[in-house]
C-alpha cells in the first residue's frame, strides 16, 4: 500500500509540473518564426515559382477584419479577427476548417479597425491581445478561456493612437506585456493563472506597437522592446531597466522587433534612429552604438539579417534596399515598392503593399527579382507578415487567410 502511495504521489508531482511548465521545453508558435527575427526554419521550398505563383491550397474568409498574422502549429492555426467591433480567436485545422472561435474582448475600431497582434501559442495555452487592450488566455483544444485581463483597468495602461498591438512574450512560466502606464511600461504575469508577477516603470511611456524580443545571456535573460521615444533594456526577471537609447524624434511608431546576432542588438525605427547595430555588453548590461543609418527607414515591415547584410523595404524611397551589417552602408536595392521581409530556405519573401509578394536570393550578386505573384482574396491593406510552415505560405490579408503550397516538386 506504501508503495501505490508513493507511485501515485511522483504521478501527481510529475502531472503538476509537466501543467506548469516545468517540465522540458515549451513548444513555442510565434510572432516572426522561433527567435521574432522573421527566419522560418525550413527546408525543400521552391527557389522559383511558377508564371501564376504557387498553388493556392486552401483559403478562408470568415476571419474578420484585422492584421495580425497567424500562429501556425504542427496541428493547427490560430489568427486574431474583429466582426461588429467584437475581437475574436478562430482555430482552423491545417486544411482549412473551422474548429472553434472564442471572444476574447472588443478590438479596435477607430483608424484600420481590427486585430493588430499575432496569438502566441505555448504547448496547449494561446495567448492574445486585442487593440483594445484585453489579453487573454485559452485551452487549445477547445477555446475554452482560462483567464483574462485588461491593460488599461487593471494594470493603469495607456492606449495607443492605433491600438495595442504587441504579440506578446512568453519565458518558461511568465507571460511579459507592455500596458504603457506611467508606473507600468512593462509587467510579468504568470502565465497560467494571470497573477501579476511585478511591474517596471522603464521610462514611464506609453508602449509603441513593438512586440518585445528575449537576449539570453549567461548572465541574465534581458526584453528588449521600444516605448513611444525609447529604446529599452529590461532584466526578465525583476524588471530592473538596464540601458535605454532615446530616438531622435518624438514619435511614436516603433514596431518592429529588434534584433539580436553575435553579441550585437540591430533595430529599424521608422521615425526614430532609422536602422541601427548596438553593441551589448557580455552581461547585458551596456550598449554602445556601432553605426546608424538613415538609408533604411522602415516602420512596421519587419528586416532580415543574413549573409552579414540587413534586408528590408524604405518606407520613403519605396524600395527595399541591402545595407552592410558592419558598417551600415547601403550595398543596393531592389524597386519592388515597399513592404513586409521575412526568409525561408535561404531565401527572401517580399510581401509589399500593392499585393504581390516577390521571391530574391539575398546571397546573389545584386539584388534580383526571381517570381512574383498577385494575392487575388482578401481585403484593405497588405499590411500582415506571411509566415511559412512545414512547406506552406500562409498570408494574411484582411478577412482572408490563404495558404499556398510552396514545397519543392521532386
């Protein structure tokens, strides 16, 4: 009898741990792939398309309205939409059937109404937040929610004038988020039952649209993310603000997640700094600037760093354009308007904002356009980052989602 006890006692500590965390590594769907960087850890994709473009595998357009991308899992999707100002969660299945939506708040209404953020997926928990300022927390399998909060009225957050629109940060059991309160720039919560772990005041301002990115270091995990004039350094596990670098304008639209590579931070601000590289020190503690460059000003496109270039379109010149990661000069560019980056087999994906979305190999000599094709569904702005999973493209636009096989044909 001693021995059932304690066999059924280890189950229970094993069962308890494993619901919380503990137990090996969470798998993780994100914004911008794995690391936030718009790398897509994939292999055996098409290095051309076909005259038309990929075939189009399936698509939906029951989503609502919005921009968030979506979090594609092995088994399932998972997109943010707004219908009749109320913010939804659908759950589709990989061939396109709905499985589920759950209300999770009221999104955004005012300029470009509907959902900003992409759900962050954590084994069987998906995470989201609404323009508004509602985040949430449900069960995978079902839509079931398993807590809620509000960043304005229970944490003294500020809005934006176009909406929260962070897809928030998840580390091992805490979830990070950025009300944008005078005392409340950034708070930790746990992840499985919303209790507010602390709070950091970082500049006192309000949050800028960024989706904040982790450094892991061997002397600490820093979060790294922008205020409405800041550029931040936070310690993830008290808060404690680390460094800062103010920009060069007082604006607010800073959404584009930094960054890190080889001991060295790089973000784009589209009315800031423009494109810069930070040195970090080895304990995180210090930055030091290495170079700005006003050659790529890119506001909420996203950048790819590869090949020791920096890819990415210019919001101004309407073109996307390659700077050397060392120096930051500009190397060439590409007219093919202006628009979202993200990269895949070695390849780059240009989504720009008139609806066609461009293949180039950023290790060729010169920038070069390879296949481009015309997203036909959808509707309002091309402004969503496609993401791509176990050989598919999928790309957002509007009240549409499409999903375009992009696997090399043997």
């Amino acid at each position: 009898m001693k021995n059932l006890f304690f066999i059924l006692l280890l189950f229970m500590l094993y069962a308890f741990t494993t619901s919380n965390g503990n137990s090996g590594n969470p798998i993780i769907t994100q914004w911008r792939g794995d690391n936030r960087d718009g790398k897509y850890n994939e292999k055996n994709l098409m290095k051309s398309w076909p005259v038309n473009g990929p075939e189009l595998s399936w698509s939906a357009d029951s989503i609502g309205n919005g921009y968030g991308s979506p979090a594609v899992c092995d088994d399932g999707i998972y997109v943010q939409g707004e219908i009749d100002s109320i913010a939804y969660l659908f759950a589709f299945n990989l061939k396109g059937k709905l499985l589920w939506k759950s209300v999770y708040g009221r999104e955004w209404m005012e300029s470009y109404t509907g959902s900003r953020s992409t759900p962050t997926v954590v084994d069987d928990l998906i995470y989201c937040c609404s323009g508004m300022g509602d985040i949430s927390c449900f069960y995978k399998a079902n839509g079931q929610k398993k807590w809620s909060h509000h960043l304005i009225t229970d944490y003294n957050g500020v809005n934006t004038r176009f909406g929260f629109a962070e897809s928030l940060l998840t580390d091992g059991n805490i979830l990070y988020a950025t009300p944008g309160g005078t005392d409340t720039n950034l708070i930790a919560l746990n992840r499985f039952t919303g209790e507010l772990i602390w709070t950091a005041k970082g500049k006192g301002q309000q949050s800028a649209f960024c989706s904040p990115m982790l450094i892991r270091l061997a002397a600490r995990t820093l979060i790294v993310t922008f205020s409405f004039s800041e550029f931040l350094g936070f310690d993830a596990k008290d808060g404690r603000l680390l460094w800062s670098q103010a920009q060069d304008t007082n604006c607010d639209i800073h959404a584009n997640t930094a960054v890190y590579e080889n001991g060295c931070i790089y973000y784009a601000a589209g009315c800031g700094n423009g494109m810069v590289k930070l040195r970090l020190t080895e304990d995180g503690s210090k930055i030091t600037e290495v170079w700005r460059s006003r050659e790529l000003i890119n506001y909420f496109s996203g950048f790819i760093s590869t090949g020791n270039k920096i890819f990415a379109a210019d919001a101004k010149k309407k073109q996307w354009v390659s700077l050397d990661a060392g120096s930051g000069k500009l190397l060439d560019s590409l007219n093919f308007n202006k628009g979202i980056s993200i990269y895949a087999d070695s390849m780059l994906y240009l989504y720009n904002e008139k609806g066609s979305i461009g293949l180039v190999n950023p290790y060729a000599n010169g920038m070069k356009l390879i296949s481009s094709f015309k997203i036909s569904q959808g509707s309002r702005e091309h402004f969503t980052h496609p993401v791509i999973k176990n050989g598919f493209l999928y790309v957002r636009h509007g009240n549409a989602l499409l999903a375009y096989d992009v696997r090399k044909k043997l």
